[in-house]
C-alpha cells in the first residue's frame, strides 16, 4: 500500500497525498493529467505486473526445486521478444496496443512449443527435459532475434525501447485481455499450492502420498506461462523479480506454497513499484527505465541472497 501511495506521489513533479486524492476524485483538477494520464495506469500496471511474475517465479521454483530458476526459462520472454521484432521487421508495427498483443502471442506459442518439445521425450513428471527444452528455445528464438534487429535499423529501435521492460508510456487501455490472463494463471497457481507442498518432498514421495506429477506439472506451468505471457504483454520482458522476490518472500513466511505464492507476489509489487519509483527520482526529466533500475539493484540483491543461502561457493 505504501509503495502505492509512493509511486501516486512521487517523481520528476513531486504530488503531495491531498492533491493525488482531489485529482482522483476531480476529473478537471489541474494534475488531472499526471495523475491519471500517466501515475495511475503505471501504479495498477505495477502491481499486475510484479504480483504475476513474484508468484510465476515461486511456482517455477517449486516446480523444478532449483532455487536459482526464473519463469523466463521456459522461452515465455524470448518468444515474445521475437514476436514484437517479426511485427516491426515484417509489419512496421508501432502502436503499444498490437506491441503487447505479439508479445502475448508470441510468449504462449514459444511455451507451447517448450512443452511438445519437452512431452515428446520423457515427459513432464521430471523437470529436467522441460528446463533443457526451454533453455535450448529460448537460445533458438534468441538467436533469430539478434539477427533481425541487427540487419534493419528501424526494428533495432523498436526493440530497444521495448525490451528494457518499462512502466511508462502505458496506458490501461486495451489492457484487459492481458490482466484476464493473469488471473487465470492466478487461479492455476493457487490450485498449484498444495502439488507444490507435496513436489518439495520429491517425485517418488509425492506419488506415493497420491499425487498426480503429470496434473501438478501441467497445471504449474500453465500457471506459468499465463502469468509470464500476461506480464511481458504488459510491461516488456522484466527480470529479477521472479528470481529474487520467492526468495525474500521465503525468509518471510516459510516453505509452505500456500502462503509463499501470495508473498511472493506482494514482494514483486514492492519491489517492482519500488524500483518504477527510483527510476523516476533519479532520471529527472528523462526518467531511467524500471528494467535497468531493477538489473543493476535486483543483482546486488541476489549475489547477497546466494550468499546467505550458500547456494555456491564464494
């Protein structure tokens, strides 16, 4: 809530609370125009966008049981980044609407892929084929990318603003099919919780306690890919937050996925708002991008969650 309020008041045009609150009940006050023009969308955006990828990131943990995974390995981002490149390349695409619409497209195809891939050997009760499917993908997909960008000037440009991952310059809408499929994803994680409680025990002690592997994984990683897939639609290719927040959300409330995903999803917006609010301070006038903010304190961050966790050797 605080980081809400923060990111309503703050920035390059410092808003004090009583003038957010006339703003938002006054359609003709005078910081009619920040507020709703441009704080509000970014405000509501944010929250979407780090409460998708803080919960995306804690189910693709409990999925894999690699504390170091992130949502992105399963091609979600680099599809989608190859679906905006093709529709600049291709279409001369430039409208943010159409932007977010290839980046969806091209997020969920990218995942369906990973799957058939993964399905078609030994199937998806281990992780293991599913992470070397969505690595080996995602690097396919990355590597068409760099070719298009590098051999047209104008796709170049385009992709370089989106591929930052940014809140501003959004607006709501147009938006609601992209926050529809997040809550669907929503919805799957939290059905998710209890298969993830019974995975962290193991594969063999998860199927004798009953547990179905092919229903757990194929729930979870849908649950993945709606909330990745909705959160680059919206926002651009984001990183850090799936990776860091079940971390921090971890230390707060324990193991268990019940309480952990909601955590994790509130620690994404605190940290996602926080970083868009930074960014703003710092930038002045020309604002730094929440992508960057988020790449360079996201991996402080992380190198002093690894060392605490002694996940490697220092």
């Amino acid at each position: 809530m605080l980081a809400a309020v923060a990111s309503l008041m703050l920035g390059s045009n410092l808003i004090s609370a009583g003038q957010v609150v006339h703003a938002l009940i006054d359609s003709a006050a005078d910081l009619d125009a920040i507020v709703w023009g441009s704080r509000v969308p970014r405000t509501v955006l944010g929250i979407v966008v780090g409460f998708a990828l803080g919960v995306a990131g804690a189910v693709m943990q409990g999925q894999t049981r690699n504390p170091l995974a992130d949502p992105g390995i399963f091609g979600v981002s680099a599809g989608a980044s190859l679906a905006v490149v093709v529709g600049v390349y291709v279409l001369r695409v430039n409208s943010p609407l159409v932007t977010s619409a290839l980046a969806l497209v091209g997020a969920v195809v990218a995942s369906v892929v990973v799957f058939a891939i993964a399905t078609a050997g030994r199937g998806l009760a281990s992780p293991v084929p599913l992470a070397i499917a969505g690595t080996a993908v995602s690097a396919l997909l990355g590597a068409i990318t760099s070719f298009l960008v590098l051999t047209d000037q104008t796709t170049l440009a385009a992709y370089r603003i989106w591929v930052v991952g940014s809140l501003s310059g959004r607006n709501l809408d147009g938006t609601a099919a992209m926050v529809c499929l997040v809550a669907v994803g929503l919805v799957l994680a939290g059905l998710n919780a209890g298969s993830l409680n019974n995975l962290a025990l193991g594969t063999e002690l998860a199927r004798g306690l009953g547990e179905s592997l092919w229903r757990a994984r194929l729930v979870g990683l849908a649950a993945i890919t709606f909330l990745t897939a909705g959160a680059v639609s919206l926002a651009g290719p984001i990183g850090f937050i799936g990776l860091t927040a079940p971390h921090l959300a971890r230390a707060l409330v324990g193991g268990d996925h019940r309480r952990l995903l909601p955590a994790s999803g509130l620690v994404g917006v605190l940290a996602l708002l926080g970083a868009d609010v930074i960014g703003r301070l710092i930038g002045g006038q020309a604002e730094v991008a929440v992508g960057v903010v988020l790449a360079t304190l996201g991996g402080v961050v992380f190198v002093v969650i690894v060392r605490r966790a002694k996940l490697v050797a220092l």
